[in-house]
C-alpha cells in the first residue's frame, strides 16, 4: 500500500480498514475515502481505456470536475474521485464506453423533499465559509452545500502556514487548522444548515436548486438569495503525452498527498512557478516524494520569493524560460522532457533535458467555477459570488471576499448593513503581486541572539512584527501596510517566536560563539533524517550549498508543528544560513542524453473525447470555422467535463489554424449537472 505513514505535519488517522474488488481482484482501502484514492494507493493508475486508440486514461483533477476517474462501480459509471469507497464494491476499469445497466424494477415510491432557506451558499471553501458566518450573525437562515465530506476547500490541503496578518486571516497559522476554526464558527449558529457530500445538481428559474445529498437523495431548495464559492478547476497545457495516466493537476496531487495521505507518487515534475506549483513541490518533499525540478516559461518566477527561495534550498531545481516539451511511458508518466524556449516562446529541441519521473504537475492557473452564477444572473435571481469563483487569488484574501459577499448580500436583501471600508482594501492587499526586492544587509553577530530576516520581497505579510515580545521587529515604512519588509532593531530575548510563526521559514536566529564559530537556530518543516552529532547540509538563502554543519540540538514545537534545528557553523557563513537541505541533488539530475519524442501535432486537446490538435486544426480550416459549436462534430467538448477543460486550450488552438479568436463565437455552455442516478431523483431508495 502506498500511505503516508508518518508526516511532519498532518497525523496519521486511525480509519476502518475494508476491502474491495478491482476487476475481480480483492484489495483494501479505507471506509469513506475516494474510490480513486484508495486504487491510487494500490498503485492502479489506469482508471479507464478509451475508445480511439485504446488509450489509457487516469486520474486529473480529484475535484469531480473532469471525467478521467470515471469507473464502472458496482454497475454504473461513476466519477470515482467523488464516489466513497464501501466494503465490498465491485469496480472495474471502464473499457470504452459504458452500457447502461438493465434496470426493470418497478418504482416503489417518491419522495419529495423540500429545503428552503434565506440563502443558498454553494461551496464550503474560505470564502463560502466567511460568507455564511457573516450572514448567520445577521440573523439570516443560511444553508451552506459542499461536495466533499470535511468543509475548508483548498484550505483543506494546504499545510504550510498563511501570509498575511494574524488579526485578519489567521497569518502564521496552517490552512488545515484554519479550516477547523471556520466550521466551528460556522456550526456554533442554530440558523447555519451544512450540508457535505453534496452537489448542486441544477438551479432552476423559478428560484431553486436541486441537491444531489451524499451520493443518495435529491432534494430542491428553495432560496431568496445565492453566493457561489464553488472555487477554481485546473487549467490544462497542450503537449504530446498530456493524456498519460501520471498527469496530474496540482491540485490533485496535493489532495491525494495531504487530505488523503497517499504517496501516490515517487518522483515528480512540476510546470508552473506560482505559488501552486511551488506549494505543491514542498509538499511532494514533505511526503518523501523527490521533487525533481520546476520548468517556468516566464524568465522568472510567478509565485513568492520565500516560497522560491525555499524550494531551491530544500534541493529542486527551477528551470526558468523553458517549456514542457513532452511527457512519455508505456502507458502512462515515466519520462518528461522540457526545453529552453526562444523569443516566440517556441522550445529548442537542441537544449531538451529528459527527467525520469513517474508524476507530472500541471501548476499552470485556475478558471473559476462560475456556471451557476451566470445561470443564476441570466433568471434574474438576487446572486452573488466570491472567492476563486469570482477571482482567483491567495485564502487570505478569499476570507475577506466571502466576508463581503456575505455583508453585501445580507444588504441587497433588505438587512441594514455597514460594511466596514478596510474590507476592501484588506482584501485587494491581500491579492497583491509580489513587488521590489531590496538587498540583503550586513548583519554582525554578537554573543546574542538576533534574528536574521530573509525577507527581502515584498508581499502581504506581518505576523513577525505580531508575536515579537519586545517589538523589535517592525515594518520598514515604505508603503505603508503589511506589504513592508520586515527589519530588525534593538535587542532579542531568544524567543523563537518570529521563527516559528513565519510562513516563509525566512527567519533563523543566530549569535556567535567565538571568532571562528556561531551557532544558528533553523526552522525545519520535515521529519529528520539526522540526529544530534551528524553534519548536515547548509544552504544560503537562495539555494547555495555553504558547508556541513554540527548538528547540536532538535527540538519540536507542537503549536507550530515546526522542528528547530540547532547548529554550530563557521562564524562567516553564519549570517547565510537559511535552511537544511533536503534533497540531494543527485536525485533531481537529467538523464545524461535527452530522450524523447517530439510531435506536437498529436498533442490532445479534448481529453474526454480524445481529440488531438491536428484534427481540430484541419477541421476548422477545411470547414472556415467561426463558431466553437461547429467543433462539436467532431466530439470537441461533447465529454464528460462538459467541454470546460479544452474550452480553455481552443484559442490557441484557432490561432493555430490562422483565425482570430476574437472572431469566433463562443460555444454553448453545456447544462451544469453532476451525475445523478434516476433512483436518487426519486428517493426511491429512502430508507434502505
């Protein structure tokens, strides 16, 4: 089985153990989880066989947003990302395209259920979450919806402590933990519903919705008002192998590492340097997964510099201006291969490096789930969205859009309401881009502690100049908020406090001992594979190799879940020291020739129906095509994700074939729905 045993973060959970057929092969997982992730954790990869070509098809976004884990479960096709896993289901690989089970039962009764509330909240999520709390204060009936079994969203899955400040978004606190505080809140209020394990099936014009409640019961709900936080999908790239079971969101990969503690890889690759991308790199390590390498087709990184910083020390590399150029396997992810990119973002083959990998991360952005919002707008109903649904940005700054979104719609349904102005600013702060860089000061140690700030972009983030007991750490007045550089004046109690809260692990502490050696106090967010005695690694702030340090001291602090690590180092390197690396480099090297396969023409676009590039091109040259809906002919978004993956790719691809994309018509919106059985419509099975 491939389970986490032992994190440095997340503890082992004690789960009821049952077991399961897989083409008629008896396995075990764990009661409630995902199907998917309980084959993942068996090492299946391959969850169905498509038709054209027999191509194998796995897992992507874990989110129910796409169709790749659909599997033939118990009888039916099922997305099995979204299906739990109970004793003794039958599941079986979904060869082509299902048959529809024969079903002659006859009916034994209907049900009708009924729900009605003030507002309908579509999406436990940081915002979903604040926006539902600000209106349950208000006295409003609030019932709040969300897919997956645990409330938090992306909360969920993150792990690494939240920037910003700790008075407005829990700074310096982990997203998990966040999470709990949220739905705690929310719960403490009689006129809050929650509803988990649940789908909105349907909104319909007369101002309701249909539920689709624990893979079991319909339900319609009738509602006066609406915020849609359903969050964010995965964008998806065009390359040749992007259809390859081991392609994976990063999204995806985080939830089946951190929610569901799978190791469901052993080395993996990364396309994108936003915080994503390199969020997800860190996690991979704190799993005990080799983060081979990060590929940027930017000539610099997208994400923050502590979190960049971080990861080049920890031992992945980030290779900035090249491109995916391929992915390959028999059958699934063994080998990726990138490029360095010339000026019309095009790879040079001649610079290809060629990875062994069995993972590929795709962190390349989000398009919000929206559909229901726009629905809802089109019927005129009093609708609101928030979070990633209405932008994409960091949790810290969603918590303040749900606040809003709860405050304004609280108002537009008659409630007298003052919506505090620093909301606003607070959460447009929040989102900010990274700025300037400033230069590194000279620092010159004494026989005290003193911390040794690596901060030096800036980004929205104080809970340093918070915990400081004696405030000596302040904000460089620049600007004028939380996005200042954080500097140290006056003296230092040796508390620990600024290097345990900060999320960048960018602050150590330091004092020297004598003219040749220091000792230095480094944050540790892993599990160590060293003990008191050993010489370990020491890395510079950007990833350096320094020398090998004594390791004199490990200790753990359990309200941070963060180690200490106590080192003794060379007086003139001590001042440098910023982390312990993880990874040996040895582990992230290419292979010595590039191998690999370049033809980009075969590179899918519509991965429900398997659709490549070259066919979409010549069909839109062959046929003068102006309208997306055309593309229907040939499949083109007629799949299972409702077209809403390669709607996203086509107007690179109609640029391909030479016609502007400003031109086009727009496809049709596929109905918004999640699979619901016709028995579940019914209630029939209420009560068994």
């Amino acid at each position: 089985m491939k389970r986490i045993e032992k994190h440095p973060i997340l503890p082992a959970e004690d789960r009821e153990k049952v077991a399961f057929t897989y083409n008629g092969v008896v396995m075990y997982g764990y009661e409630g989880e995902p199907v998917s992730s309980a084959l993942i954790a068996n090492g299946i990869k391959t969850f169905a066989v498509h038709e054209r070509g027999d191509a194998p098809q796995g897992i992507y976004c874990a989110n129910g947003q796409c169709g790749h884990c659909t599997l033939i479960i118990d009888g039916f096709p099922l997305k099995s990302c979204v299906t739990p896993l109970k004793p003794g289901i039958d599941v079986r690989v979904m060869r082509h395209r299902p048959e529809l089970p024969a079903d002659d039962r006859p009916l034994r009764h209907y049900e009708k259920k009924e729900i009605s509330c003030d507002v309908l909240v579509v999406g436990g999520g940081p915002s979903g979450l604040t926006a539902a709390i600000e209106l349950a204060k208000l006295d409003f009936s609030v019932l709040l919806i969300d897919d997956k079994e645990n409330l938090g969203g992306k909360l969920l899955l993150q792990t690494h402590k939240f920037f910003g400040s700790i008075a407005d978004c829990y700074a310096g606190t982990r997203g998990v933990d966040i999470a709990v505080l949220l739905e705690k809140e929310l719960r403490s209020y009689e006129n809050a519903t929650i509803l988990t394990d649940t789908s909105v099936a349907a909104i319909y014009k007369d101002r309701r919705a249909g539920l689709f409640i624990r893979n079991k019961n319909y339900a319609i709900v009738d509602f006066e008002g609406m915020i849609v936080s359903a969050g964010a999908r995965e964008k998806s790239l065009i390359f040749p192998g992007n259809q390859l079971p081991g392609v994976y969101g990063a999204g995806a990969f985080q939830t089946l590492v951190n929610r569901d503690l799978i190791k469901s890889s052993d080395r993996v690759f990364i396309v994108g340097s936003g915080n994503v991308g390199l969020i997800a790199a860190y996690h991979a390590l704190q799993a005990g997964i080799d983060a081979v390498g990060i590929c940027e087709i930017l000539d610099s990184a997208s994400g923050y510099k502590v979190h960049v910083d971080k990861i080049k020390r920890m031992g992945t590399p980030i290779y900035l201006g090249h491109t995916i150029v391929s992915a390959e396997g028999d059958s699934k992810v063994e080998r990726v291969t990138i490029a360095r990119i010339d000026k019309n973002f095009q790879p040079l083959l001649e610079t290809a490096k060629t990875f062994e990998v069995d993972t590929l991360l795709i962190a390349v952005g989000l398009s919000p789930v929206d559909e229901f919002y726009d629905m809802a707008k089109k019927f005129g109903f009093t609708v609101m969205k928030a979070g990633d649904a209405n932008e994409i940005a960091e949790a810290s700054s969603a918590m303040f859009g749900g606040k809003i979104a709860g405050l304004k719609m609280a108002k537009k349904m008659g409630k007298e309401v003052r919506i505090d102005n620093s909301f606003s600013e607070k959460a447009k702060i929040l989102k900010s881009r990274p700025g300037q860089i400033f230069p590194s000061q000279e620092i010159v140690l004494t026989k005290n502690f003193r911390p040794i700030i690596f901060c030096n972009e800036e980004i929205p983030c104080n809970p340093c100049t918070s915990v400081c007991p004696v405030d000596s750490i302040r904000l460089n007045p620049k600007l004028g908020n939380i996005m200042d550089i954080p500097i140290f004046e006056n003296e230092c109690t040796g508390c620990q406090k600024c290097v345990l809260i900060c999320p960048g692990l960018a602050i150590t502490l330091a004092r020297k001992i004598d003219d040749q050696w220091a000792e230095v106090l480094i944050p540790h967010e892993f599990i160590p594979d060293f003990e008191v005695g050993e010489k370990i690694p020491l890395m510079s702030q950007e990833g350096d190799f320094l020398e090998m340090g004594e390791t004199l001291k490990i200790q753990y602090n359990k309200k941070h879940k963060t180690r200490l690590i106590r080192v003794r180092a060379s007086l003139k390197n001590a001042t440098k020291i910023a982390g312990i690396q993880v990874q040996r480099p040895s582990g992230a090297h290419p292979l010595p020739e590039p191998n690999f396969d370049y033809a980009p023409d075969h590179s899918t676009v519509c991965q429900c129906e398997m659709v490549p590039v070259k066919e979409i091109v010549d069909y839109i040259k062959k046929h003068h095509v102006s309208d997306v809906n055309q593309l229907k002919k040939i499949r083109v978004g007629m799949g299972a994700c409702g077209g809403k993956t390669c709607s996203i790719l086509l107007p690179r691809v109609f640029g391909m074939a030479g016609v502007n994309w400003s031109e086009v018509a727009h496809g049709t919106k596929r109905p918004l729905s999640v699979e619901v059985p016709m028995y579940a419509i019914i209630n029939e099975k209420q009560g068994e």
